[in-house]
C-alpha cells in the first residue's frame, strides 16, 4: 500500500517508482509499528509538511512501488537498478523491500524544497522510533540513524 499520511485517499501516483534521480530530496525511514508512524506523521504535520510530501508504503504494495530489480517499470528502471548495484543505494532498496515483507513500515518525506527543514524531519523520525532512516540527495546518501 502507498498512500498519503494517514490513508486519507491521496495515494502516490499509480506507477511511481521510489529511488530514481528524479525522486531525490527524501527521507526514507522504517517503523515496527503503526502508532510510531502515526507518531511521526503527527510530528511532520506540525511541521508544516502534508500529504503531498508523506509517502507511507506498506506489504507487497510498497514492494512493488520500490520495485528492487525495476521488472514493473521498464528497460529504463532495469538499466538504473543495475546502475545502481554499484553504489549503497541498491543495498537499501533491497533492505527496504525485505523489512516490508516482515511487516514493517516504510515513511517517506519529500524535503526537495525545503532543504534547511532536514534536521526537524530527522527529529521527528528518530523521536519516532524510526531505524534505518536516509535522506537520498543529489549524488549523496546520508545516513540518520541506524
């Protein structure tokens, strides 16, 4: 499942494909629980950031949105997936991809244009419980929290 905060029916694009070069300036982060999420969302919705920055991605739904190998997106998410075994990012996509499959829940927060707001999206990720939390930017990954 991929929806906007809190499954209020503003799901992402059919078809939209996470990890590409034109989905960068986002913070990905993963949560045990339902109630960390909505913890978290709370915390970005009092940030200012609404559904149209929140990704939440959940079971094979979310794993076919993350699309590991690009099979359900074409020739050109094939070559990128490939490109991409080359760096950290393919890793984290395939660690994604496995953590929805034990139930786990996968945040996404779209910071592109509001770059100085990353330390408060990290804040509330981590007040939240989140592990395994990134931003993906231009060329870079950095890590939030482990």
């Amino acid at each position: 499942m991929t929806r906007g905060v809190q499954g209020r029916g503003r799901a992402a694009r059919a078809g939209a494909m996470h990890f590409t070069m034109l989905s960068r300036g986002r913070v990905y982060g993963l949560f045990r629980s339902l109630e960390d999420v909505q913890a978290c969302t709370s915390r970005l919705l009092a940030l200012g950031l609404g559904d149209q920055s929140v990704q939440l991605l959940m079971g094979e739904d979310g794993v076919a949105a993350l699309d590991a190998d690009g099979r359900r997106h074409g020739l050109w998410a094939q070559l990128l997936r490939l490109m991409q075994g080359a760096t950290d990012e393919r890793v984290h996509v395939e660690r994604y991809v496995e953590a929805l499959g034990w139930g786990e829940i996968l945040l996404s927060v779209d910071v592109s244009d509001q770059p100085g707001r990353l330390p408060e999206v990290a804040g509330a990720f981590r007040e939240s419980g989140a592990h395994f939390v990134n931003h993906y930017g231009a060329w870079v990954v950095e890590p939030i929290c482990a």
